[in-house]
C-alpha cells in the first residue's frame, strides 16, 4: 500500500472516530432509542464516492470496532456492525445503477443501517415487537441519511479541486 493511501485511511478513520465521539455526547431529544445524526457515515459516504466501496467499507468497519471498544459495548458493535454492512452493501448497489446522487445513496445508507439494527435486536432479544421502532427509524434514516449526503456533496465538490484521496 502506498504511503499517501496509508495516510489518508488514517486520517479518515481518525476523523470517522472524532465524529462519532461528537455524537455520541449530542444529546438527541427523543424518545426512542437508536437514533443518532450519523457524523461518522460522512466520512464512509465521501470516501464510497471518491476512493471506492472496498475503501469505504474498510473505514466503516474500522471505524465501527474502535467505536465499539472505546465507547460501546459488544452488543452496541454488533448491533452497529450489522447496519454498517447492510448499509454499505445498499449504498454500493445503488452507486452502481448511476441513478442515485449521494444524498440517494446516503437517504438508502441510513435506512439500511437503522434497518439492520433493528433486525439484529429482533434476533438477539428474541422479540418482534421491536419492529414497531422500525418506521421512526426509517424516517430518522431518511432525514439524517439526506442531511449527510448533501453534506458529502458539497464537501466532496470542494474535495475534488485538490488531489488529497486520490491514490
């Protein structure tokens, strides 16, 4: 691996990790558990764009398990683990049809993580009442999902003049 790809992983999932820690000490005001703005999938969501799935799915990953050792749990990495792939893996099949801007992937991205989420609580606690959290956790996907992607594009239109992700 080149010395500047090495770099900018580092310092990407440096910055996935900072944001994360921001969020994690953001109070959300509301009632259900699970919702959160979504800081560190800005990161994932310009790295997809700019360097590539398998890129972006590294500093997901990454980013998730030192999250989960530092201020979570094995459960909370679980539960994050199996959103951040669901949502990668729906981010990725619609970057590729073309038809989707990055506010499109990024809304899909946010659905796909509260999703998985939820399914792995079902299965863990062995209980399918919590798919009635499921709608309010696809609407928080779809809001934050489309508030990072708009936030990607433009960071990654001002990205683009300079040569700093690419390989």
């Amino acid at each position: 691996m080149k010395t500047k790809t090495m770099a900018s992983y580092g310092m990407l999932i440096a910055l996935a990790f900072i944001l994360s820690y921001i969020e994690s000490i953001i109070p959300i005001p509301v009632p259900i558990p699970g919702i959160k703005i979504g800081l560190a999938n800005l990161v994932v969501i310009i790295a997809l764009f700019m360097m590539g799935p398998k890129q972006a799915f590294v500093l997901s990953m990454v980013r998730i398990v030192l999250v989960g050792f530092t201020f979570g749990s094995l459960s909370t990495m679980m539960f994050s683990l199996a959103g951040g792939i669901l949502s990668w893996l729906l981010m990725v099949t619609a970057r590729k049809w073309k038809g989707f801007s990055m506010t499109g992937v990024s809304i899909l991205g946010g659905i796909g993580h509260n999703t998985g989420q939820i399914l792995v609580a079902m299965w863990v606690v062995n209980n399918s009442i919590l798919i009635y959290y499921l709608p309010f956790l696809l609407i928080s996907g779809l809001v934050t999902g489309a508030a990072i992607g708009m936030t990607g594009a433009a960071i990654t239109t001002n990205i683009k003049k300079t040569d700093f992700m690419k390989g």
